[in-house]
C-alpha cells in the first residue's frame, strides 16, 4: 500500500513540475535504476560493460532495445533476483489455476499469449506490481474522490496469467476496489 500511495503521489507531483524539471527528475530515477540493475542483473552489467555505460551518467538512449527473443533468452540473468529459473516459473503456471495465486507466495507472473510462437514471462514483486497498479489507476476517470466507481468489463483469454486477465482481478483487490466495480467471471472453455 505504501509503494502504490508513493507512486500516486509522484505522478501527481509531476504534474506541477516544468517539463526540464520534470526531465531532469525523470533521468536521476532512471540512472538510479541503472546503477540497480548493474548490480543485480548479470545480463545488463554484460550490456553496459560492453557498451561502456555508465550507470551514473547514463541516458535511455545509449542501451540497446531489448527484444522479445531476447528476453526470453537471457530471462534468467535479467532478473534481479538469484534463484528464479524459467523452468520453475513455467511449472508453476502449468499448476496455478487463478491468475491472482502468486509465485512463491510472492511474485505476479504474467505471459504473452505465444501467439507470435514464442511465450514471454514478466514478474513482479510486490513493490514493482504496486507501482503498476498505481499508474493504472490514474487512467482518466479513476478517482479516489468520484461519487460512482467505475464498471469495467474484461472480455479475453482468463486460462492463465495473462496480462489482461492478471490485472482485471488485481482490480478486485484494495487499493483499487474502492475506484471501480469488478465482476469477473473466469468462463472455462471445453
């Protein structure tokens, strides 16, 4: 809860902000992340290492785009967390039935559909999935202080840990209960 109401005030304190404000603020958080992933992702100390980037004075631009394929790759060495492997990921949602069950009792999981042929995994710690809730829910009409909570409605595939579906049923749960009316169905197909 403390991560979500610090990302809402952020994003509502960039709002006043001039845009080279704004930019300046916008850079020194990216190269704090910079620094972070350096230390703890042996896939980007490998990128920035080779590209002799450095994390304190580093710009978005200067890192190469990541790729899908890529991604899926090098999954293990991107994560910032030692002992997460794609296998374990992959079996547990082979297991898990509901997009809300969390793996290791910890992290959201989300894939791709695979429908380009190759399946992505995205985790998120609790932090990092508050702070996606949080620029989720300042999607225009999302409102702590509306007299009416939005209805929203989710039509798309519901057998997984789709990121459609994962997020749908995140917006059952607090902080965003209060904003909006949820009901979601999971229809099994047969």
């Amino acid at each position: 809860m403390a991560e979500y109401l610090r990302t809402r005030l952020l994003c509502r304190t960039n709002q006043f902000l001039s845009r080279e404000a704004f930019e300046r603020r916008r850079l020194r958080r990216f190269r704090e992340f910079a620094g972070y992933v350096k230390n703890h992702s042996p896939y980007y100390r490998r990128v920035m290492e080779e590209h002799r980037i450095d994390p304190a004075v580093c710009t978005p631009e200067q890192f190469p785009v990541l790729t899908k394929t890529e991604l899926i790759l090098n999954f293990e060495d991107i994560l910032t967390v030692r002992g997460i492997s794609t296998r374990d990921v992959t079996e547990f949602l082979h297991k898990s039935t509901t997009p809300e069950e969390l793996f290791r009792d910890r992290y959201v999981v989300i894939h791709t559909s695979g429908s380009s042929g190759e399946i992505a995994l995205f985790l998120y710690d609790p932090k990092a999935w508050a702070r996606a809730m949080a620029h989720l829910s300042r999607a225009k009409g999302f409102t702590l202080f509306s007299r009416r909570r939005k209805k929203i409605g989710f039509i798309g595939a519901t057998q997984g840990h789709f990121a459609g579906v994962t997020t749908a049923s995140a917006v059952k749960s607090f902080p965003l209960s209060p904003l909006c009316a949820t009901a979601i169905s999971l229809a099994r197909s047969r």
